[in-house]
C-alpha cells in the first residue's frame, strides 16, 4: 500500500484520534487500533494484533511521560500490577499464534463489547475522590490481577485499560491518579505482549512506524487536553462508537451465507438475549476478579 493510498492517509489521520483518545481517557482509545490496522489499512489480523501491542504500549509510555511530570503517577503500585500484566501478556502472546486470526478477531470483538459496557456504566462523580492509599499494598492479589489483564492483552493486542483502571481505584486510587498510573501498566504488559508475538510474526516497520509515530503525536496532545474536557461525555460516546465498530466486526468476520440466514433471526430477541448472556459470561469473571474491600486510608504513606 502506498502512503498516498487514500486509505493509508485516513489509516494514519485516525491513528492520531486513537493517540488522542489514549491520552484523553488513559486508555480505551487503544481498543480501537486492531479494528484501524486490519480494516482501513489491510494487516493481517495476528501481525495486527503484534503491531497494536508496539503502538499502544509506545503510545502509553509517552502519555505517561506527561503524567508522571505532573505527579500523577503512583510508580511502585505501577510496577507490581506491571509485573503480573507482563507475565500474562507474553503468555497470550504465545498463545496468539496457536489460534486462527478469525477466532482471535471475534475474541477482540468480545472485548470490545466488554469495554463499552464498562464505560457506559462508569459512573461520573460530582468531585474528584480523594486518594486513599493503603497501609499496605496487597501484592499477591495485584499480581492476579495484572496477570489476567495481561493475558487478554497479550491475546488480543488492546492495552485493557478499561479493567486496570477500575482495578486501581479499588486499592484507593483517585480515578485521575489511577488513569495516569494505567499508562504506565499497559506500556509494561504490551512489551511483554510484543516479544511473546515475535516470535510468530514479522511487522511491516515503515507503516508500524507511520501508525507509532501518529499516533505518539495524538497521546500528547491527549495529554495536554487531560482534565480540559468533560471525560464522561467523552467516554459514553466513544462507547457507543466502540460498540457500532465491534457490530461491524462481527458482520465482517459472518461468512455471507450464514449472513443471508441469520439477518432475518435479528428481528427477533433471542440473539439479544444470547449476546447479553456472553457478555455477562466474559464480563462477570472479571469484575468478581476486581473486586476487593475499600483501602484503608493513610495519608501519611507515599507510592
């Protein structure tokens, strides 16, 4: 593909949006790069997958850069979620290359929906909680947790963002402090992620680099905007987009004949139903992961 391609130039125009978005929500914006590589810009799904996992962890490091120079990095909670994320994450790696591309594009989809539906029913609040940090870190439920979210990471090449940052908020994080921190979790799990994918997969480096470099670009001017712009109107609507493009993935991955069967069953409720049961199935595991008792509060103690 040349990069006077029209879609190659609205391939790297939305590679900023998603460098933006990155920035703006501390994750979530990553979710739609495999989506961009494999059907705007025509990469093979598993090379897809591997180049997500280069541009959104690049892509994080940066806008963490930001955040941290603001303070609002809590580095050892960072690298002991990071830790278990990177182990995960090269295992899904691994894993990646045993399964067929159509099988992992509909497991992408799957986390798509997952995503959606954790931003939709993110509550606003009225003011910005106040950090609570605990007298003492729970380390061995950190690590299963960072090594469940690094293991649907390293498989799907989304940076999971949208599980660490409720995670973060569970051990007394303020949700802005929990934001920046993700970044620098999801630049963590999808190194390991990466080197677990190179070993079945050879990335095309003129456009990873176009793609990285747009989308870096998008992170710090996400950044800047951080804390300007209403994030809770944001994320509702960029969950409903998140949602049309995972519908979109679905129907591209049906092969045409099945299409033609199933188009008039869609004006029924049972597939809506049936979807809502897989959803709950793939959500509910996790949430039951997350959960944890509320921090205690010590103000005197430092991450």
């Amino acid at each position: 593909m040349r990069y006077t391609d029209p879609m190659m130039v609205l391939g790297i125009a939305a590679s900023l949006l998603i460098g933006v978005l990155l920035g703006l929500l501390g994750g979530g914006g990553s979710i739609l790069t495999v989506p961009l590589l494999v059907y705007v810009l025509g990469v093979e799904p598993k090379t897809a997958i591997a180049m997500s996992l280069l541009v959104v962890g690049v892509t994080s490091a940066s806008a963490a850069g930001l955040h941290a120079l603001a303070g609002r990095v809590r580095w050892r909670t960072a690298f002991v979620f990071g830790a278990g994320g990177m182990s995960g994450a090269f295992v899904g790696g691994r894993v990646s290359g045993l399964l067929p591309p159509g099988v992992l594009l509909l497991l992408f989809t799957a986390v798509m929906v997952a995503a959606a539906v954790s931003m939709l029913r993110r509550k606003d609040s009225p003011a910005p909680a106040p950090e609570v940090v605990p007298a003492r870190l729970p380390v061995a439920r950190v690590l299963v947790q960072g090594g469940a979210v690094g293991l649907l990471s390293g498989l799907v090449g989304a940076g999971g963002g949208f599980l660490i940052v409720p995670a973060l908020v569970l051990l007394g994080l303020a949700t802005p402090i929990a934001m920046a921190t993700s970044l620098v979790v999801i630049s963590l799990q999808c190194t390991a992620g990466l080197l677990g994918h190179l070993g079945h997969v050879h990335l095309p480096w003129g456009l990873t680099a176009a793609v990285l470099a747009t989308a870096v670009g998008g992170s710090f001017i996400g950044g800047r905007l951080a804390g300007r712009i209403a994030a809770g109107t944001l994320r509702k609507g960029f969950a409903w987009f998140v949602l049309g493009t995972a519908s979109f993935m679905v129907m591209a991955q049906t092969p045409p004949e099945l299409r033609a069967r199933v188009t008039p069953l869609l004006a029924t409720p049972w597939p809506w139903l049936g979807l809502v049961g897989l959803v709950g199935a793939a959500v509910l595991p996790l949430r039951l992961l997350l959960r944890g008792a509320p921090a205690r509060s010590d103000p005197g103690h430092g991450d």
